[in-house]
C-alpha cells in the first residue's frame, strides 16, 4: 500500500504535467516541479517514467537531463539541506574542512563528492551535497543552509549554525 507521502506525489504529478503541457522548456518545468511537489525532495523512478511516457520521450532523454542538472535529486532528501561550494576560491579558503565538519557534524560516514549528488544522514534529518561555484567567489569560503547562502563561513560559524538547527526542531517535536 502506497504511503501518504507516495499518494501525494501521484496525485500532484498529473496536474503537474498538464499544467506544463504546452509551455516552452516543458520537461524542465515539470521534473523541477514535481521534485519540489515531493515531501522528500527528489524524483522518483516512477515518477520519471510517468513523465517520460505523457511526454512521449525515451525514458534515457528524461534521465539524461536529470543528472546533467545538479539540483535534480535521484535519492530521498533530508528534512534540511546543506550546500558546501567546491569551488577553487572556496576550496583555497577551507571549504574542504567545511564539508568535512558538516558530514561529521551530521552523522555522516562516507561522502564520495565525485561519484554521489548528495548524500543523507541516517536519521533524515540532513542531506549534505556540493557545488562548484555560488558565483559568490569574493565571499569564499561559501554554504547554503535551507536555501540560504552564508558568506566567509568558518567552522566555528558552521558548528554553530547546524547546532541551532538541531536545537530548533527538538524544540518543534516537543511542541
Ligand atoms: S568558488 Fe565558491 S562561490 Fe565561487
């Protein structure tokens, strides 16, 4: 039996694609919609394939645009979402340790940056990806936390970001 999760994915997709139908660029606007429309943030096989066949195009032509799009996810994402920018002003100015602390800080074994997108701790609470630049490179070291960039960040700034958000949500699941 499907989850409610799943149920709303599947009820979202069709209007999705319909609403897209006609619309120039359509493929795009509709796998960045449906990924949004997703409670976890990604593009299931299915819903690949739904899409594929509506739009009558080779499900290797949907894929390919996937994964050539860094901010399309394959995998289930976190409740929160960390950017780290691998660029080379970034990458000079400490975004390695950057990474390194946000994984660790999450709970996070092994990120493989060359081969995965993005990588999610156990508990769901965080996925952890990078970028190769914020064209933000006068501000490196560079992070998005939710969606938000943070300029000249350093661990101290980093630790204490993830802990507030860490002590955000237990206060939510107590309320
Ligand atoms: S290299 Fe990080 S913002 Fe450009």
């Amino acid at each position: 039996m499907p989850t409610a999760a799943a149920q709303a994915q599947v009820d979202d997709l069709p209007k999705i694609i319909q609403n897209n139908l006609d619309k120039p660029g359509n493929l795009l606007k509709i796998l960045e919609q449906a990924q949004e429309s997703d409670p976890k943030h990604y593009l299931s096989e299915k819903t690949l394939r739904t899409v594929a066949d509506t739009l009558g195009l080779p499900l290797t032509q949907v894929y390919s645009v996937v994964t050539f799009y860094s901010f399309f996810n394959l995998k289930p994402q976190g409740k929160h979402s960390i950017v780290v920018c691998r660029g080379t002003a970034c990458h000079t100015r400490g975004s390695l340790a950057l990474l390194n602390e946000a994984l660790h800080n999450m709970g996070i074994k092994s990120f493989k940056e060359e081969e995965e997108n993005s990588v999610t701790s156990l508990d769901g609470f965080a996925s952890v990806r990078t970028v190769a630049c914020f064209g933000q490179c006068a501000l490196a070291p560079v992070i998005q936390i939710d969606g938000v960039v943070k300029s000249r960040m350093t661990i101290g700034k980093l630790v204490s970001l993830l802990e507030k958000m860490k002590k955000e949500a237990k206060n939510e699941r107590k309320n």
